[in-house]
C-alpha cells in the first residue's frame, strides 16, 4: 500500500478497537445480539475517546449519523437492567469506515457528558435522548425537550413510564383505543343538530 493509499484506509473494526483502546483503555469490543460489533466506553472516557476518534489521522470520525438511546429494564440479556444505553453511530467521509459506541447511563444517576462541541448534530441527537429517555448530557448548552410540551411530565421510553390520563384535560389514548365521538371539553360550543331527513327516509 502505497502511502497517499495508506491515508485513506478504511480499517475493521478490530483495527479501530486497537486504536480507540490506545488511549481509553477501558473501551471494551462487545458484539450486540445480531452480531454488529461495538465499543462500551465508561461516561466518564467518553469526551477524551470522542475528541481522539475524530481528530486521529488514520481515523477521522468527522460524522456523528446518529445518536440515540434504549431503556435496558426488562430487557432478557441485559448485564446491567437499571441503565440507559446511549448509542452513538459514527462515519468517517474520509476513510469510509464506520464504529459504533455504546455508554450506560444507571438509572439512579443518568448522567452523559455531551459530544455536542465535536459533532455539532449531537446538539439535537441529545435533546431527542433527554426529552424520550431522561438522560442528561452534561455541558450541553440548551438541554430542554424536543419533542413533548416542555411541561411534559416524565420520559416516555423508559419501560416504567406510566402514561397519564389526560394532557391539560385533553384524554390521553394508547394504541388500540379509540373515541367514540370526539370528547367534548368545557367551553366547546355545542354540536350542530343533527339534519332532518327527507321524506321516504333516505340522505
């Protein structure tokens, strides 16, 4: 391989471990249920390993395509039940080569520093995490809800989310109900009256 060859090399992902695991240690190669290979990395390593990935030469993770996150309770496999897992899809443009990470956040402290100062789409990846799963990304600069009312209560992925009632007196329904006529709710003005039907008894 000649060296200009050698500068955009798109490297497997054992490579990529070795390389991540020079300067974080802790990272460990796992393999989810379907085979796809990933890095667990400590909270706590993670800017240090992100900063690492995206600024190595041989390595330049320059996008982050996703970032997302699932509720590990009552999950069958799950070595630790009480956490969040934060996951973390990155590409490189250069080398074309892809790695994914995965940090577990417990539950009773769901913390996360934010990657939102390295990849700047993490910005909302995040926001998306905290509003749905109630992760917290530390040093992120605006972290509110994205997608629920801001005065919405609790994060409706997580498996022990109980769904209210109603929403500022509006019912709430889950999959499978339905109204049998629209709910009516105080000030509404009352429902036109039904149309007479014409003689013989048809519309």
């Amino acid at each position: 391989m000649t060296q200009a060859a050698a500068q955009f090399a798109t490297l497997p992902f054992a490579t990529l471990a070795e390389r991540a695991r020079s300067v974080c240690a802790a990272a460990t190669p796992r393999t989810t249920d379907n085979g796809q290979p990933f890095l667990l990395v400590p909270a706590a390593e993670l800017p240090a390993l992100a900063k690492f990935l995206r600024d190595d030469a041989a390595l330049r993770f320059d996008a982050l395509s996703d970032l997302t996150g699932f509720d590990l309770l009552k999950y069958p496999k799950a070595e630790t039940p009480d956490a969040i897992a934060v996951l973390y899809l990155l590409f490189s443009y250069r080398h074309r080569h892809r790695l994914a990470l995965r940090v577990l956040a417990p539950r009773a402290l769901c913390t996360v520093p934010t990657v939102s100062a390295l990849w700047p789409a993490a910005l909302y990846f995040e926001r998306e995490v905290f509003d749905l799963l109630g992760v917290t990304f530390t040093g992120h600069p605006s972290l509110h809800r994205i997608m629920n009312p801001a005065d919405w209560e609790g994060h409706p992925l997580r498996k022990d989310y109980v769904y209210p009632d109603a929403y500022h007196g509006v019912p709430h329904l889950r999959e499978g109900q339905h109204f049998e006529t629209n709910p009516r709710r105080a000030g509404d003005p009352p429902p036109p009256a039904a149309a007479p039907k014409p003689p013989g008894g048809h519309a």
